[in-house]
C-alpha cells in the first residue's frame, strides 16, 4: 500500500469531483460519450471525508455538472431505447 493510500483524503476529494465531473461534461458536449464513460469509471462512489462549508462551492458545481451530464444523455438514452426496439429480443406480450 502506498503511503499516500494510508493518509486519510483530505477535502480536496470534492475539488476532485468537481474536476472530473467538469470533464465528463466537456466530452458529453462533444458527443465522446465512450470517453465520458472511461473518465466516468475514476469517481469515487464515497467520499471519505465529511463535507466542510469550504466544499460547498465545488459540490455545487459537481451537481450542476451532473445535471447538465443527464439533460445530454437523453438523446442517447432514446438512441439506445431504439436500437434494442429495433434489434433487440422481442419483448412479451401483456
């Protein structure tokens, strides 16, 4: 384990995921969304430190890049819903 693995994460974990959101969206704007998907796979699903009224502005910022993320994604969303319709097994009859 590496040292820095022991120390606990600081707060800077929120700067983190400002960043990182931040970067995902550029790339759902630029329709990269395979990329997006591979930056996606870097957040952390828990942060390990509680939030400081320091961490508020850079959380905020990672919500509103959360959901201008999913505003994006729906036309994919509809894409995909297409492509299994038309390609996909068919579904069961109520």
């Amino acid at each position: 384990m590496l040292a820095r693995d022991k120390q606990a994460p600081s707060a800077s974990n929120y700067a983190d995921l400002e960043a990182l959101t931040a970067e995902i969206l550029k790339l759902a704007e630029g329709g990269r969304w395979e990329d997006a998907a591979v930056v996606a796979e870097q957040l952390e699903t828990k942060l390990h430190t509680a939030a400081k009224p320091a961490d508020r502005s850079a959380i905020e910022a990672a919500l509103r890049n959360i959901q201008e993320i999913s505003e994006r994604a729906i036309p994919l969303h509809q894409d995909l819903a297409n492509l299994l319709k038309a390609f996909g097994p068919p579904l069961p009859k109520d």
